[in-house]
C-alpha cells in the first residue's frame, strides 16, 4: 500500500516568506508527528496530532510555526516569515496509534532552503 | 529531560564483517522503548529494529541485533555480515512516558560499507 508522502519535496524561498509543507500519512493511521532535520540541532520534534488535536505542540520553535491536520488524515506545517534558520529537512511520520512501542513510518521529507 | 547520545559521528566497514554502532540515553522513567533508525540517501527513514526496557533479552532481526545494557543506559547495534546495502546514516532513538510516542533522537551514525 502507499507510504507516508509528503510534498513538496523541495521548497526553497526567500527571507520573508510563508511556505506551506503537506504530509499525507498512511491511511488509517490515527498519530502524526512532525519533525525537523538541520545540521546544526540534528532530529528534533516538532509536533504530534492524535487525530485532528495536537495535545503536544512543544516542539515548534517559535509563534511563526503553526500546523493543522483535517479529517484526522492530512497535515499541513506552516511556517510564516521565514528565516535562513528554518532551512532543513522537514519529516512527518505516521502510526497506527500513539503508543511508545509503534513504530512510525517516514515520508521522505520536505527540503526547505531560505535564501 | 530524556537525552540520546551517540558518540560516533562515522563509522565504516567492510562487507561482510561486523560493526558495532554505539548509543547511550539519560532518562529517569521506568517504562521506555528504544529504536535504530536507518536513514538511507533517500531520507526515508526505515524502523531497523526496537526494544520494550523491561525486556531482558535482547532484539534481534535477521543479521541486526541489539546489546541492550539497561543499568548502564547503553543500547548499541551489531550488524553482521554487512551488505552494500547497510551504508546509510543510523539514528538511536527513544520513546517513553508519557510522550504520545514522540522520538528523541540520537545525532546519528553515518555507515560507509567498503566492497
């Protein structure tokens, strides 16, 4: 069946800029996360959704980045004015529930350059 | 916090032979999972192998197992005969709590494997 997609699979914009990055997790899989991949601070989370609610947002770095997902199926990650820091591989996975144990399965992330 | 290091920025091997790729973590919770990640040039990013903490005995899938030091907070990865295959970046991560699932992230271990 189809994995987790995401799109586009690369963005780059100017300084300033909002930019708008869609994850498309496998179908039924009620967790989604969000994560962020730079050179300087590694893999880091960002956000989870457990069907259309986000009950942990502590990842996002600041009030420019915002996220939604609908239908308990698509998830879009918002980033408005961008900075050269946003630069980075942005991932998004998907789990058939939020349990610890689950394994989560990767789309192939969205690169983002900030020129 | 929970926290994920991995020492070894590189590492190579020959095919065929055995590496061992080093993890430890720092946690206070008695209920955890800990996962290796593979992350090929693709970026997707592919579940390796996982291990419940209350779990003695250690994972083991196919030619990937896990030496899983729990008093000592270590959780390394052996893979034995390596393939061409194996070369890609591994990431160590953690998940426990009450964390909906959310990884913490090693800063990962790039494989080369020579022919």
């Amino acid at each position: 069946g189809a994995g987790v997609s995401q799109s586009p699979s690369n963005k780059v914009t100017e300084k300033g800029k909002d930019v708008e990055l869609r994850c498309d997790p496998i179908s039924g899989h009620t967790a989604l996360y969000w994560y962020r991949q730079s050179l300087g601070q590694g893999l880091e989370f960002l956000i989870y959704f457990q069907g259309n609610s986000a009950p942990d947002k502590s990842g996002l770095p600041s009030d420019r980045f915002s996220a939604e997902r609908t239908g308990g199926s698509v998830s879009t990650l918002t980033i408005q004015r961008t900075q050269q820091e946003d630069s980075a591989v942005y991932l998004c996975a998907s789990s058939p529930t939020s349990g610890n144990w689950n394994e989560q399965f990767f789309g192939p992330g969205t690169r983002l350059t900030v020129l | 916090a929970q926290t994920v290091t991995q020492s070894q920025p590189e590492m190579s091997v020959q095919e065929a032979e055995t590496v061992t790729l080093s993890c430890t973590y720092d946690t206070s919770e008695s209920d955890y999972y800990l996962f290796w990640y593979k992350q090929p040039p693709s970026r997707q990013m592919i579940l390796v192998i996982r291990q419940e903490a209350y779990k003695q005995q250690n994972a083991t899938e196919n030619r990937f197992s896990v030496n899983f030091q729990k008093a000592a907070k270590s959780f390394s990865l052996k893979i034995s005969d390596s393939q061409l295959g194996d070369a890609a970046m591994y990431f160590c991560a953690y998940s426990g709590g009450t964390s909906y699932g959310k990884l913490t992230f090693g800063q990962g271990t790039i494989l080369t494997v020579h022919p």
